[in-house]
C-alpha cells in the first residue's frame, strides 16, 4: 500500500472512533464518498444513506442520520449547517482534514454552528502527526440521560437487523485493563432468566436499547452487578448454547427470575463508545 493510501486510511480509521452508539443500524453521510468503505470495515452495522458531493441542498430528510463523516474537509459554514440539519439529536459531525494542524479556533467555529461536546484533536500518527480531526454533536432535545436514550432505542425495532447484538455482563476481576496482572483469570457472566429446563440470554439490538433496560432493571434491584455491555457478532451470537431473546422489556422478571452464565469473554468484539 502506498504511503498516501495508507496514511489516508489511518486517518479514517481515526475518525471511526467518534462514531456515535446507534441503533442496529448506523446511518451515515458520507461526504464526498471518501470515508464509507473503510468506516464499513470497522464498524459492519454501518449504513451509508447519502454520499453528496457538495455542502449543501442535501436530498435527506432531517434528522435522519447517525453521523456525517467529512474526510479532507475543512469545517466550511455550508457544510456544517447541512449537518446540523440532517443529524438526530445526538448525532455526531466528524472532519479529518488532512491538511491543517489542530487549533483553538476549529472549536470556536463548531461552537458558533451550535455544535456541542467538541472534540478537537491530531488526526493520526503516521508515524509523525498528521491532520486535525473535528467533532460536534446535535444537541439533544431531552435534558435527561435516560430520554436520551430512549431517543436512540426508540429508532430500533424488535428485530434483529444489526450483524451484532449486545448482553449485559459481570466482570470479575472487576478493574481496568492496566490494572490487569498475567494471572487474573477474566470471567464474564452474562444476564440471563430461568426458562423450562434452560437458561434464555437476554439479548439486544443495540447498545441503546441495552442501556434502556439495564436502567430501569438496576433501580428497581433485578440486577445488580453488571458492569459491562459486551458486543458480540450475531453469527458468533447464534451457536452458543442458549436460547435467546431479543429486546425484551424489564417486566420479564415479574414472572422470571435472574439466571446469570458464564460466556468466554475472548468470543466478543470491541465495546462501542
């Protein structure tokens, strides 16, 4: 891979990880058609539903995308207005320009387009440092966390339409990563209830809807250790040996109770922010 091609990738690489939690399925614009392949290769749950090529007149409904990924663009007036149109509450803007270093300005700049949780910063090392990678987020329309969420999970049906889905874990030991010694054994068990005769996993369409549940399902006491959501691929999802529900409602322990088991932390992928 040539220099440029493998310098380009890293910075868009860069950018896949300011991309928002979504619901099964990411809806992304993609300006320019430069980002979209490569952001598909890490994050598969990706849809791109419009790639223009210009920065504004975008035939897209508002608020109808996860994100907008800009790769080689500057923070041009046009280009963040039509974001800003186009994204959910939530929904992130992300621009790796190439070309510029990181400067104060760039965050005065997405302040003034109304953009909050900025985040300005070195797009990549290659190995020196190269490019400037914007983000802002559409604020959102609640003030409350668990509204916000609900915004997102809303978006999702009960169908599984992700190539993931998400489980509810307990983590021992229960520590960072640099905290870790060669000897700790990694144990995760995941939330599960007592069916007849087998233990059904609770599963779910996305990282929203998970948190949806696990919220109201710790206040009112039904679990009360996890401290982890674990992603897994649904064809790794489908051979382990237990049935599965998909999104289902906390009322599920009114009538079942709380059966936790083992699953092998190695099978899941990457968590999502």
């Amino acid at each position: 891979m040539a220099r440029g091609a493998r310098v380009e990738r890293l910075l868009i690489e860069a950018m896949a990880k300011q991309l928002p939690p979504s619901a099964s399925t990411l809806q992304l614009v993609d300006v320019h058609g430069r980002a979209g392949q490569v952001l598909r290769e890490v994050r598969p749950d990706i849809e791109v539903i419009y790639s223009p090529t210009e920065y504004s007149d975008w035939a897209l409904e508002a608020e109808s995308a996860d994100a907008v990924a800009a790769y080689d663009c500057e923070p041009d007036a046009a280009l963040l207005e039509s974001a800003l149109r186009v994204l959910r509450p939530g929904g992130r803007l992300i621009i790796m320009d190439s070309k510029h270093d990181p400067d104060e300005g760039y965050v005065r700049t997405l302040e003034a387009a109304q953009y909050t949780r900025i985040l300005v910063e070195m797009g990549a090392e290659c190995p020196l440092p190269v490019g400037v990678m914007m983000r802002g987020e559409k604020a959102h329309t609640e003030a409350r966390t668990t509204e916000r969420i609900k915004q997102v999970a809303n978006r999702d049906n009960t169908q599984r339409s992700s190539r993931y889905v998400y489980l509810l874990v307990h983590q021992t030991p229960h520590k960072p990563v640099w905290r870790m010694k060669p000897s700790d054994r990694i144990v995760w068990e995941a939330v599960g209830v007592a069916g007849e005769d087998e233990v059904v996993a609770l599963t779910f369409s996305s990282l929203p809807k998970a948190v949806e549940f696990m919220q109201p399902a710790v206040m009112a006491g039904h679990i009360t250790n996890v401290n982890k959501i674990a992603k897994f691929k649904w064809d790794v999802a489908k051979n382990l040996p237990f049935a599965m529900m998909l999104n289902p409602s906390d009322e599920i322990f009114d009538t079942h109770q709380v059966a936790m088991f083992e699953i092998d932390h190695q099978l899941a992928e990457a968590p999502d922010e």
